[in-house]
C-alpha cells in the first residue's frame, strides 16, 4: 500500500512500528500536498488517503494525529502540526503550547492527549478505520532529544514520569497513540 504522509520523521516512525508485517511504497514525489482542511483527525486523513488512491491506483494508508489539551479546549488539534502557523517548526509549536499553558503550572490541569487516526482505502472502495490515544499530561518545560513534535513535553500517564521525548523509540511505540492505532489497523486487516 501507498504511504500517504510527507512528513520524514512520520514516516520513519510508521516504518519502525509496522517493520516487516506491511509493505509500505513511499508517497510518489509528485503527488502534490494535501490540503488538510477537515475539522477532525479522520477527516484530514481521508483525505490524503483519498487524494493518494486517485492519484496512484493503489490501496492508500494515511493517517492524522495531534496533540488535544484539555486547558486549551482540545487545541491544537487537528492545527497540531500548524499551531505556530504555517512553516512552523516543533520548536515554534511547543513554545507557542507552553505559553498558552503558562496559566496552568499544576500538572492536573495540563492534561492532554495524542490522538492518531488511520485511513485505509482500497480500490474497491472499501475502508479501514484505527485509533489509538495515550493520555498524559504537559510537563512545563522540554525534556528528551528523542521523538519530533511535541514529544519532549508530553508525558504519559502510561510511562514512568518520562517524557516521549526521553524514552526510546521501542518504549514510546508500546505506549504511543500511533502505537495504538497500527496494532488496531494490523489487527483489522486480513491474515497473510
């Protein structure tokens, strides 16, 4: 299946979790950009999936996730990636996250959570749907070199006090919301 995301560091991540069970054919440096203007994690990777089935003729693997805080009413969402606006860098998006959050210093009112949906569509028109969630909470400061995004300041409820962005890769993927979602997605597809 066709890999619908641009993003390297993504895409690296989904390769790392799925290793050999799924053979994944990078996006063809053609296709052009998405745009990513529907106001939920699915919509958004419908519609790369979509965009991505139309353009190749393949069955299309996209996913969308983001950062939801509670303090911040669920922002930045599905803007995650665009929170600083656009051609912002991770560091311009948790800084700006951080800031916003400057109110909050209580760990129990930073509470927040990463959120990943996968779209599969085949040719035949039909659909795959998975999510995953990891709950945690936002640590005031970055911590960790590990991860991309807002990793070094998400810690997980499922972790030991650790943000993502100082476990390895092998610890974050057990726990991660994009670890979730591909268990679910496998586990949804038929056997070999």
């Amino acid at each position: 299946m066709v890999l619908a995301s641009a993003n390297p560091k993504k895409v690296a991540e989904l390769r790392e979790i799925l290793g050999a069970r799924i053979d994944l054919i990078p996006r063809p440096p053609e296709v052009p950009d998405v745009v990513e203007d529907a106001d939920t994690f699915v919509g958004n990777a419908r519609l790369k999936a979509s965009a991505l089935l139309v353009a190749t003729g393949l069955a299309s693997m996209a996913d969308d996730s983001g950062l939801e805080v509670d303090a911040l009413g669920g922002a930045p969402g599905v803007l995650s990636a665009r929170y600083a606006g656009t051609g912002a860098t991770d560091e311009d998006n948790v800084h700006k996250l951080l800031e916003a959050l400057a109110d909050w210093p209580n760990p129990a009112d930073r509470r927040a959570r990463f959120r990943c949906l996968i779209v599969l569509q085949r040719p035949d028109g039909s659909e795959v749907i998975a999510d995953g969630t990891a709950d945690g909470f936002i640590a005031p400061a970055p911590r960790g070199p590990g991860g991309f995004g807002y990793d070094p300041v998400f810690v997980p409820d499922q972790g030991d006090g650790r943000t993502f962005g100082e476990m390895t890769q092998a610890e974050k993927h057990a726990i991660s919301h994009r670890g979730q979602a591909l268990a679910s997605f496998v586990a949804q597809l038929p056997s070999p």
